[in-house]
C-alpha cells in the first residue's frame, strides 16, 4: 500500500509516494518511491504541482542503422520466415533475428549478448 513521505533535501521539503515491498534476496521489507508529488510544507500539504520542462531535449543516443533494418525486417516478416525455414519457436526466431541485426550494425561478442 503506498504512502506519502516528506524528505528535506537542501532546506527544501519534498513530498512523495512511497511504498513498501519485500526483497525476497535480502529478506527484509524495503521501501521504494511510486512518484514524486512536487514541494510541500512541514505538515505535507503541496505547495505546487510538480512542472513538467520538454522546452530541450535531456538527453539521447545515437541509434544508426538499426531502425532502418528493424523496419525492414518487420515488413519482411523477418522473424516468420526465419521461424518457417528452421522450424523452430518464435521466441528463438526472435533471437535469431536480433543475433542477425547485431552482427549486421556493431557486433558485439557473442558472450555479451543477453539471452
């Protein structure tokens, strides 16, 4: 169940949504934040709503050739083909296709490929 929380940060107060879960590797109940709810006063009652700043762009990452050749794919039914000529799974399929799409942009190690 989740609940609110004041953290002061700076001589500032802040309120956010807070709750309370189990970690099954630790045994010990944990707790994480849902949200953040925006400034607050000492009793916990909102100041303002938090403000939402898209006027720039935070950050981002070079994706090169993969979109064009994931689009391609998609549209070739890439994964279907794969999975009718091997007769194997889809989600193997998948993992073909993705094996295939890697080795085609920057190729990375076998070993580092996840699943």
């Amino acid at each position: 169940m989740a609940f609110r929380e004041i953290h002061r940060i700076g001589g500032h107060l802040y309120l956010y949504e807070r709750e309370s879960y189990r970690d099954p590797k630790l045994r010990k109940v944990r707790r994480r934040t849902v949200r953040y709810l925006g400034p607050c006063d000492a009793r916990g009652r909102l100041r303002a709503p938090p403000t939402l700043r898209v006027d720039s762009v935070h950050s981002s990452f070079p994706v090169g050739r993969l979109p064009v050749l994931y689009a391609a794919a998609r549209k070739l039914d890439v994964v279907d083909r794969i999975q009718a000529v091997l007769e194997v799974e889809r989600a193997e399929a998948s993992r073909l296709h993705a094996l295939a799409l890697n080795q085609a942009t920057h190729r990375l190690p076998l070993s580092r490929i996840p699943g």
